[in-house]
C-alpha cells in the first residue's frame, strides 16, 4: 500500500548536492572540456562528481562559471531527503530521484525491466551508498506497461538518463504523481468509445496543468487457456468460468466490470498484467483481462476487447526538465517508434502527440479544453 506520508532522513545541513556531472552532461560535455573551459585538471572534475574531493573556492567558482550557474546552484542545499513511502522493516536496498527540491528514497522492487541495479542499501538506520547514477539524472514513472523496459533502455542509450519504471495500475501511478514522488505517470483509460478517459481521470485526479505524451495505443482483451473452445468474447463472459482480476482503479478492472456487469469481482486478483496471464497459465484462473503482449507471451489464447490509448502524464512545469525532455524525445524516435510499433497488439503511429490539460471556468461551467501541441 503507498502511504502518503514522507519520513525526512536527512537536513539540508546534512547533505549537499552536487550538480557538477548532471550539468556537465547536459551541455554534452566531457570531463576533459569541462576541466579545459574551468581551468582545472580533468582528475580533479572526476573527483568532484563523484564526491572524493571537496573543490576549493576558486575552483567551484571556475566550475560554476564554465557552466553558467553560480556556485549556490552547482554545489547549493538540496532540500531534504526523504523515503517516498515507508521502507520495509530490515535491510532494504533504495533507488534514489530528485523530484522537485526533494531527494526521493525509493525501496527496490519488482520492475518491468526485471531487477535494476540499486544505489544503496539502508541497513540497522545508516545508509550505505553504492552504484553512479544520480538523483539528479533519474527520473521515475509509475505505469502498468509491460513494455516499459523498452523506454528506459531508450532513454538510457541515447540520452545518459536514467528511468526507473515502477508498477501501478493507471490510477495508483496519477496518485504518486499527485503525491509528487514521481515525474511521469502512465494512463491507459481511454478508449475508442471514451476518448476522453485519459483527461478526465488527469483533471479528476490532478486538476489542471498537466500534459499526456501518447506513448502508444494497445488491444486489451481477455487471455484464455488454451483448452477453453471458447470462441466470442459474450460466450466467453456466459461461462461458467474461474477469473482473475485486477484492483480497483486499473483499466483491466474497468474492462473486466463493463464485461462482467453486476458480477461480483473475481477473488483473486493480480498485480498487472503479466500477473494476469500468469495466473491463466499456471492454472489458477481460466481467463482474465490482460494486453494482448502479455498473453501472447504466456503462450495464452487472446480475444481482442477493446483499444487503448496509453499515455503518459507529467506536469506541464516541469516540461524543460532535461529528465522530461529526454522522455519526450525518445518516445518521439524512430528507434522507439520500431521497438514497440512491432510488438504484439501495440501501434505508435500517434507517438510523441502532447495534449494539454485545461480546466477554464465559463458562465455555464467548467469548460474543459484539450490542445494538441
């Protein structure tokens, strides 16, 4: 369960941030170019992005002055530091975000990509960091998309960011965003018959000033064992049949209602879903809602319910971040386009498309306006 509260672990006074390696990056510099424009040996910059050397005044204000920042900027207080959710009791390994003024603990989980390297360990109250990648170059996003693996290699490969993907249901990840412990949240509750699900759940959810980045548009449908003879989806939802579901808040379980009507949910529920088509597979159901990616690769039957718009919502503030910026731009790429466009039931050809969200009051209402830029 996300708990919405945040535990401070460390003062302003405490730790302090330094900015040289992520603005080095961000202009496409190399250690050496930095140390030549700054007047200082290329060890020494090696040194002081990692933290080993503590520069010296002429040399921060060298630094600063190179990559046009002042000295407050490249080496200021970070805010605090806080876990983004309680941790587990015991020892618990963290991934670690800059989001907003605040730097995010995250305890390591299950991700899309399968295990990502942590940067540290929390063990008996001390910290102990490990692993290179900053907070300031790490960007977090809560999805159900069993691709995302795909996106954060993008990212990773072509822009040096990293994207750590952790998995929500479409509802859980607008309440992390609203929460403001991540940066992107992905969205998939939009269909051909409410094109506008999407949007309203971000204003019901988030109010106004946020954007969607279409990422993709998928089939969700229903994963069947394959010795059911089954062969429409109305025969498949008359049957007498043992289900699995998906929490409230999911667009499975938005599916899986409008199928099932006043059926009570399924008993067993999964977490996402690979969890669904595992659940089929395994035995322990015999259909369930799920992408049609996921029950192909379990080997499942498929019958196609619907099409999905999956997008992903970021804050419209923080649409120069370099995090966003690098998101935005891959999944505007050829080479991201082709990775997922081939996959089973997903089609990028809208890929890239921004829609604002805005909320504007007239003498009849609200009127809510879309734009695509």
């Amino acid at each position: 369960m996300i708990l919405p509260r945040y535990d401070t672990i460390m003062s302003s006074s405490q730790q302090r941030r330094n900015q040289v390696k992520t603005r080095r990056r961000n202009r496409g510099w190399s250690q050496a170019e930095l140390a030549q424009r700054a007047g200082v040996s290329r060890a020494a910059v090696s040194a002081i992005e990692v933290n080993r050397l503590v520069p010296s005044v002429a040399s921060a204000l060298a630094l600063a002055a190179a990559l046009g920042c002042t000295v407050e900027e490249l080496f200021g207080a970070p805010g605090e530091t806080a876990w983004a959710w309680p941790p587990p009791e015991g020892p618990c390994r963290y991934w670690h975000a800059r989001v907003g003024n605040r730097t995010l603990l995250y305890p390591a989980e299950a991700t899309a990509a399968g295990v990502v390297r942590h940067d540290g360990v929390y063990r008996e109250g001390s910290f102990h960091p490990s692993g290179d990648d900053q907070p300031e170059t790490t960007a977090v996003l809560a999805t159900c998309d069993p691709a995302a693996a795909l996106l954060a290699e993008e990212v990773r490969r072509s822009t040096g960011f990293r994207l750590l993907v952790l998995s929500r249901s479409s509802r859980q990840a607008l309440a992390l965003l609203a929460q403001g412990v991540v940066h992107l949240a992905g969205v998939h509750l939009a269909t051909a018959r409410d094109a506008e699900g999407n949007a309203r759940a971000v204003r019901a959810a988030l109010g106004e000033g946020f954007c969607l980045l279409r990422a993709a548009r998928w089939e969700e449908g229903l994963a069947l064992t394959p010795a059911l003879t089954i062969r429409s989806v109305r025969a498949l939802v008359g049957a007498h049949l043992r289900w699995v579901g998906r929490e409230t808040g999911s667009a499975a379980r938005q599916c899986l209602d409008e199928l099932r009507a006043e059926r009570r949910p399924p008993r067993l529920l999964a977490r996402d879903h690979r969890g669904v088509a595992e659940a089929v597979r395994c035995g322990w159901a015999e259909v369930g809602v799920c992408l049609r990616l996921a029950s192909e690769e379990a080997g499942l039957r498929f019958l196609s319910v619907r099409q999905e718009d999956y997008d992903l919502c970021y804050a419209a503030a923080t649409e120069d971040d370099p995090r966003i910026r690098a998101v935005i731009s891959v999944v505007r790429s050829a080479s991201y386009r082709q990775a997922v466009g081939t996959l089973p039931g997903y089609d990028t050809a809208e890929a890239g498309e921004v829609q604002a969200i805005t909320c504007t009051e007239s003498e009849n209402g609200p009127n809510r306006e879309n734009v695509i830029v």
